[in-house]
C-alpha cells in the first residue's frame, strides 16, 4: 500500500472515507468471521484518528508504530494513523 505524498485525492485513507460515503452498508474490511462495512470502519478510524491527535504523541513528529498480531484491528489503526498525517509502520509481534 502507498502513502500520500502531494495529491490528496490517491490518499489511500481519502479513498476510505469516498467509499465510506458511496457504500456505507458494504464490506470494506474482513477477516477469519469478522467483517466491518465501510460505515464502521470510518467511524472506527475517525474514533481512533481522534484519540491519537489528543495524545502527546502527535505534537513530536514521530514516527508511529503499531503492534498488532493479525486481526481486524489492524487495519483500523493503519488508516487513523494515515488520516492524522503521519508515518505508519507496523511490527509483527512474533518477530
């Protein structure tokens, strides 16, 4: 997957909330038996995206990274960190 770089409108997280608005009811994430339609998923990335620009975090220009093991949740902290403009990069646990 890419990042934004000048063109706001390939922004992966961009073309989230675009569909998140053309096709709420629809599947846009699914794992194993879970599966969240697009309207969750913005609302997740949102509630998320919300929770980092509040932290202290946000205010240093770091880098942020997330440990996840594979779930659906993944994903959800991907697409916040990208809508609050700054560096994802994700570690696997079980390395």
């Amino acid at each position: 997957m890419s990042y934004c770089t000048d063109n706001w409108s390939t922004c992966l997280h961009t073309k989230l909330m675009s569909n998140m608005e053309n096709y709420a009811q629809k599947v846009s994430i699914e794992l194993d038996e879970q599966s969240l339609s697009y309207a969750e998923t913005g609302y997740y990335v949102q509630r998320l995206a919300l929770a980092l620009l509040n932290t202290d975090l946000f205010h240093r220009h770091e880098i942020i990274y997330q440990m996840v093991t594979r779930s659906i949740e993944l994903p959800l902290g991907m697409f916040a960190i990208y809508t609050v403009g700054r560096i994802y990069f994700g570690l696997n646990p079980d390395e």
